[in-house]
C-alpha cells in the first residue's frame, strides 16, 4: 500500500502546558507511524502511558494519556521523521 501524505510547512512541534485535568492532546502536523512522534513530559522523553491517534492524516491527530499529566508539566509532542535516500544511483550512470 503506498500512502501519500501532504508534508506541509511549519514546525512539526506543539507544547501545551497541563493542567491536571487533561488527558488529550493534538498535534496539527502529519506523521506516517506513531512511532514518528516524540511525546515529552518536561524533559522526559515517555515510551508508554498514553496512545496516539491521527496517524497518516495530513490534519494530525490526538495523543491521549492514561491518565493525566501533572499540573504544569510541560506537554511537548514532536514529530521525528527518519531522513534516508531511496535512490539508488550508479556510478558514473545517468540520473
């Protein structure tokens, strides 16, 4: 299946400051697998504890915690996308 998504400009990062009550949080920026975004509790890159929605929509999605960052924490989601060549060119070759 090949999936073709919109890439636009902008800084593909959002920061919330929490309250102690939410649970949700969007990202306005596309990513191909959720492993493409970066989900930060202050400086604390967090592995688990919350699930991300949106993946391969060029409007974004939500990711949603398990339970609710504390009051004032610093919620960073950044997205983190692999830079890689898909070409392969021969020497000496045309392009």
């Amino acid at each position: 299946m090949s999936m073709s998504l919109l890439i636009p400009r902008g800084t593909p990062r959002v920061q919330y400051l929490a309250d102690g009550v939410q649970r949700v949080f969007t990202y306005p920026f596309p990513i191909f697998a959720d492993g493409d975004l970066q989900v930060f509790l202050g400086a604390a890159l967090q592995s688990t504890g919350y699930a991300v929605s949106g993946t391969g929509t060029t409007a974004g999605g939500a990711v949603t915690f398990a339970e609710a960052p504390a009051e004032n924490t610093v919620v960073l989601l950044r997205r983190r996308l692999p830079i890689e060549r898909n070409s392969d060119f021969g020497e000496s070759g045309p392009l």
